[in-house]
C-alpha cells in the first residue's frame, strides 16, 4: 500500500473542500433556476468548477470529480490508496454541501428532494443514459488532460474545464441532467433522497468516460516524456 504523507493529505482537504463549494453552488442553483432552467444551471456549474480549480487546482489537481480521478489512477498518475481518498473527500465534501443547503435554504428538502439527483428523461432508457454520460465525461476528462495534465497546455485557469462542464449540461440536461460526476449523484442521494434507482447510470458512464480519455490522451496525444 502506498504510503500518505501529510501533503497527500493536505490534497484530500483541498478536494473535499473544493467539491463542498463546487456543489454549494451547483446544485443549490436548481432551487432559483425558474424559467431560465438548464442555462442557470449550467452556468452555476461550469462557473463554479471553472473558480473552484483555479483556487485549488495547484494544491490537488483540481479533480472534484470521482471520473477524473480514476482517469488519473487509470494512467498512473496517482496510487490508488491516495485516489480512493480523493473519491472519498469529493464525497463527504458534496455531502456536506446538501447538508449546508438543507440547514440554510427554506424548504430545501422539498424542493431538492425531486431534483437534487440527476435523474435520465422519461424516454431516455437505461444504456442511453449511460452511453450520454460516458462521452459528455470523456469530453470533460479530455478537457482536463488538454488544459491542466499536458504541459504545453495554455494557461487558462479552470475556465476550460468549466467551459466543458457547462457545454455538456447544456446538451444533456433535459435527457439526463448531464452529471459526468459520479459524486454530484451520490451526495444528493444520500443527503436528500428519495433514493434514485437509476444511480448506477451515473457512477457507470462517467467512470467508463473519464477512464477512457485518459488512457487515450496519455497513449496518443501526450509527449512521450511525459506518459507515466
């Protein structure tokens, strides 16, 4: 087992503490979307990521998101002991950020409760939910190794990242909500509920996404001194 030094630890705060914020502010919007619907959204979310991994990015990464860290334990960039701790921070920091909208928010229980979770529309069946958060994840985790991993990567802050997030939201909020981030279901899920059958779509497709773009931009696009 790989050894955790503090600032490993150090890390895992830094993950925990951006995703608190990430989803503070994420899934908080949904409250006060109204008729600007998934724009609002989209843009609290992509905003939101854009500011949070320019404030911590170079202390952590910058994951906040469970697809991305195992697109980063995918390709050895990080052990798995200390990547299980990244998911676990990015959860407990999402948890804490529906228990904060759920203390501080009048009725937020019942008006999160149906929406908090992503849930696919009524015709998007089960495989195409999955298949839509796969690629949406792919193109963020590509987004992330374009302009955060790849050395010759401008230097533009989060604000790439952000911009993908908020792209795919756009696109696949009405047929799945456009999650690409295992924890951004599974922290709703526990705080708010009612549990949503249909969570495995979203801790199966943005893994399987956020997995595959890193193998493929580590294997192709990356210069060879820096493949791990």
């Amino acid at each position: 087992m790989a050894r955790i030094d503090r600032g490993d630890w150090y890390k895992v705060i830094a993950e925990l503490i951006g995703t608190f914020f990430f989803f503070l502010i994420g899934i908080g919007s949904v409250l006060f979307a109204g008729s600007s619907g998934v724009l609002y959204v989209a843009l609290a979310h992509g905003i939101a990521l854009a500011v949070t991994i320019s404030m911590l990015g170079h202390i952590s990464g910058g994951h906040f998101n469970p697809a991305v860290t195992a697109g980063m334990m995918a390709t050895r960039r990080m052990s798995p002991t200390l990547g299980i701790l990244y998911m676990l921070g990015q959860i407990v920091g999402g948890i804490l950020s529906c228990l904060v909208l759920l203390i501080t928010v009048p009725n937020a229980s019942t008006l999160l409760s149906p929406s908090a979770t992503p849930n696919p529309a009524a015709d998007v069946n089960f495989l195409q939910a999955i298949v839509l958060e796969a690629i949406l994840t792919y193109f963020l985790v590509l987004a992330v190794f374009g302009t955060a991993v790849d050395k010759r990567a401008p230097q533009i802050g989060g604000f790439g990242i952000g911009l993908a997030v908020f792209a795919g939201i756009l696109l696949a909020g009405p047929l799945t909500g456009g999650a690409m981030n295992p924890a951004r279901d599974i922290s709703p899920y526990i705080v708010f509920g009612p549990y949503n059958a249909n969570i495995l779509i979203y801790i199966i497709g943005p893994i399987i996404g956020g997995v595959l773009a890193a193998l493929l931009y580590n294997a192709i696009f990356l210069p060879k001194d820096e493949v791990k």
